[in-house]
C-alpha cells in the first residue's frame, strides 16, 4: 500500500491514530492491572478459602503464568488472521473469566480462572506494540511508544493500592473481581465498536477479497492469501516463531533476559514492599498500596523526559540518516541512561530500609527505580520492533513470554528470600545482578548493528549508512 493510499494505518488521521494508540494502552494497563488487583486482599481470600500464604501468592503468579502461554498464540495469530478478531475472541473469554472469578467458591475454581484469564488478557501485550508498528512511522511510533509504556508497569502498581483500600473499607473480596468484569466488559465493547484491523497484510486480504466480488475477476490477489499452510505447519509456525526467534537472534535472547529481570523484580516488589513496610514501619493494606505510588510518578518523569527531548533528538537523527532508516543501535541511549540509574535504586532502597530510618527514604527509591523501568522498556521494545519489522509481533511475544515467567516466578521466592537474608542483603543481591546486567544497552549500541548481519528475521541489516555530517566530529562514527 502506498503511503495516501486511505486503507493504509499510517494514512490515517493522527487523532483516530491517538486514540487506537491511547486505547491500546487502556487494554494493556487493564490485564497488568488485573494481575496484581488481588494483593490487597490476599488476607480475606486466605479467610475464605483456608489455604496457606504460598496458595494465595499463586492467585498473582498463576495468572502472569497466563502470560507465559497466551503471548505463543496471539501474536502469531494475528500475523495470520489480523489484529482485532484476537483482541474480541481473547477479551470475550477474558471478561467471562473474570466473572468466574468473582463467582468462586473454592480454591480450585478461583486458580484455574486465574490462570485462563492472565491467558486471554495477553493478548494486548502480544499484539499492543504490533499495533504501534502498524499505525505509526518510525519518527512518530517513539512518541507512541512512550505515552504506551506506561501501561504495562502502571497497572501492576495501581492495582495492590485500589484492592488495599477497598480491603481496608471492608469491602468484599468478589467486589475486586466483579471491578475487572466490568473494566474488561467495557474494553470488549469498545474494541468491538471502534477498534480496527490494523495489519496491512490482512488489509490487503479484504480489499482483495472485495475486488474479486465487486469484478468477478479472480486475478485479483493479496500476498497473505498465497502464503497457504497445512495444519500441521501453521500450528508449528504459530507456537514456534517466538522461540525460533529468541533462540536464534542473540540481540533479542540478550534484551529479552534483561527485561526479564526488571519485570520480574517489579513482581518480586509486591512481596518486599509489605515486609519493610508493613512489618517495618506498620502501614496498613491501603496504605502499603500507596508505596508504589512513587515508581508510578518515576515513570510518568521518565514518559516527559522522553517526549521533549529524546524523541526530538530522533526525529533529527531521521533526517541525517535519510533516506535509509535509523540503525536500531541508537534506540539504546536510553537504555544506556537507565541501566545505571536502574542499579543505584536497588542499593538505595536496601540500605535505608531500617525501621530506624525515615519511611520516605526507601520510598523514595521507587522514583528512580521506575524513571529506569520506562526507558529501558522503551528502548528495548523499540529495538526489537526496529530490527524485526515484519515479524515484531512474534519478537514481542517471545519477549513477552519470558518476561512472564519471570514475573511469575520471582514473587514466590520473594517472602523467603527477604526473611532469610533481610530486606538489606536480599535488595542488594538484585543489585548485584542489575548490576550484571548494566553493560548490556552499551555492547548491544556498539556491536549491534554486527550482529544483525548475521540475522534472517531483521530487515535493518541492509542498506549503507550516510557518511558523518559536517557538524559531526571527524572521529565520529554512524553504525
């Protein structure tokens, strides 16, 4: 499709465009926000039902499970079918499992849905970013991507505040998920009203389809329609792209292992935060959701920051390198930023989290822990949707996947971890390995662009870069 053409995403008007950007981080912000929804009333499930702590942990953990399985198939899925008939099929079980979650009456029944619910509600975090790569030039999808990423860590950290105080007004446990029925019926009402397809694949499918019954004539073809698989191959190309792709492509092995970390630690927080400052300094439910106001406010700094001035200095960068494309490589800046600032938190937080110490020390951390949270989530998303174009729906579900299985994993050695070592030396152990982990923006902005000369699935790798302009410095290089 050419670039007026009015059935193309990126032809369309930047209003309607900011509003499917803008709902499609309504949809991310509703699943992160239902998997952590739970913590606030963690105590009246465990007077309900009798199980032990660890259980009601899995209530959070199996639902990021569902994370772990959803992404294999709506992010291929959509590659194949478009993106909105797996946000409607996806929201409609998301929504009725939720519902059977406010109707549970059992510890069986209320981990099961859990588990299908956090499974259809990945479908906004296979698919959202696709959906930014399908409607937004590279100079604009930093800007998209910016004000979208707050999303995915705003929910987790609003969601332990709204349940903690609607614990502390005694309100019903079952009125927390009857609050995620109505938030995900409302999305599935609107995605089915105004959300379009997106993907210009299966847009040409339907205009092909439409000229060959408005003609009769069936020379009339799109490339999607051509591309016929048996059963068995599309299953393997379904379930198998994200892995081929995360085991094959050592850049995205590398940023998917690092955005792991980070978002299993912001899980891992939901289990620490109560124990320095619930048992340390005695906050009650409500406000122990309150703590995770400041990571929140870290990242709304982090979204501004971007905004005014490193998507400008982009926007430049596009016109240097034109008329070929920006080299992925220069989307690590701001992982380069945040990585160290990223580290620096965790030692903070560990090392005034004595009871004898002001609560607004540690509290504090949070700020920069969530600054470095956004930008390396931009500039790692924006990495692999630069190098994988065409397949970034498959790169960002194979991130996705791992990224869970993290987030699940990590809040159930949390409680252990923090008792045996104390909140000091078990902080400082995650410092550690942030710290570990801190060079990885600098290798990938410096050997990038090598390794993806040896990538099949990044179509980046070709094209010769502008020599250096004259406002450049003679000994500086354009990868």
């Amino acid at each position: 499709m050419g670039p007026n053409d009015p059935d193309n995403p990126k032809s369309w008007s930047k209003v309607y465009r900011w509003y499917i950007t803008m709902f499609s981080a309504i949809l991310v912000l509703n699943a992160t926000f239902a998997s952590s929804a739970p913590t606030g009333v963690i105590p009246q499930l465990i007077e309900k039902f009798g199980f032990s702590v660890e259980v009601a942990k899995l209530t959070i953990s199996l639902f990021v499970v569902g994370y772990c399985v959803g992404p294999l198939l709506w992010g291929p899925l959509s590659e194949q079918f478009g993106r909105k008939p797996v946000f409607i099929g996806s929201f409609f079980a998301y929504t009725a499992f939720q519902l059977g979650c406010a109707l549970s009456q059992n510890t069986a029944s209320i981990l099961v849905f859990r588990f299908l619910g956090g499974t259809f509600a990945a479908a906004p975090l296979a698919n959202s970013g696709a959906v930014m790569s399908d409607i937004w030039d590279a100079e604009t999808r930093g800007t998209a991507l910016a004000l979208f990423a707050l999303a995915p860590f705003a929910g987790p950290t609003l969601g332990p505040t709204v349940s903690g105080f609607m614990y502390v007004a005694g309100v019903s446990w079952r009125w927390v998920f009857w609050l995620l029925t109505l938030f995900a019926g409302a999305c599935l009402v609107f995605i089915v009203l105004t959300l379009p397809e997106t993907y210009a694949p299966v847009i040409l499918v339907k205009r092909a389809q439409r000229l060959r019954k408005e003609t009769g004539d069936t020379r009339y073809w799109a490339p999607l329609e051509r591309n016929k698989m048996a059963l068995s191959q599309r299953i393997s190309h379904v379930l198998g792209r994200p892995f081929v792709l995360l085991f094959r492509e050592p850049m995205l092995f590398v940023m998917t292992l690092y955005m792991s970390f980070v978002y299993g630690v912001m899980y891992l927080l939901f289990e620490a935060f109560p124990i320095v400052f619930a048992e340390g300094h005695h906050f009650n439910a409500g406000e122990s959701g309150l703590t995770f106001i400041p990571i929140f406010v870290g990242s709304v700094f982090a979204v501004i920051v971007y905004l005014f001035y490193f998507n400008p200095r982009y926007a430049r960068l596009m016109k240097e390198f034109a008329p070929h494309p920006v080299p992925p490589e220069y989307r690590m800046e701001v992982c380069m930023l945040a990585s160290p600032i990223y580290t620096i938190s965790f030692f903070w937080f560990a090392w005034t989290s004595y009871s004898s110490i002001s609560y607004w020390a540690p509290l504090m951390a949070g700020f920069p822990m969530g600054f470095a949270i956004i930008f390396l989530f931009l500039g790692l998303i924006n990495y692999a949707i630069d190098a994988y174009l065409f397949v970034a729906a498959s790169a960002l579900s194979a991130m996705t996947v791992a990224r869970s299985t993290f987030g699940a994993g990590f809040p159930l050695f949390a409680s252990q971890m923090y008792e045996k070592l104390n909140p000091r030396w078990a902080t400082t152990l995650l410092g550690f390995i942030a710290l570990l982990m801190t060079p990885i923006p600098f290798v990938l902005r410096v050997y990038g662009h090598k390794i993806r000369r040896h990538s099949k699935f990044a179509p980046t790798n070709t094209g010769p870069a502008p020599p250096p302009k004259q406002t450049e410095k003679p000994n500086q290089t354009i990868v």
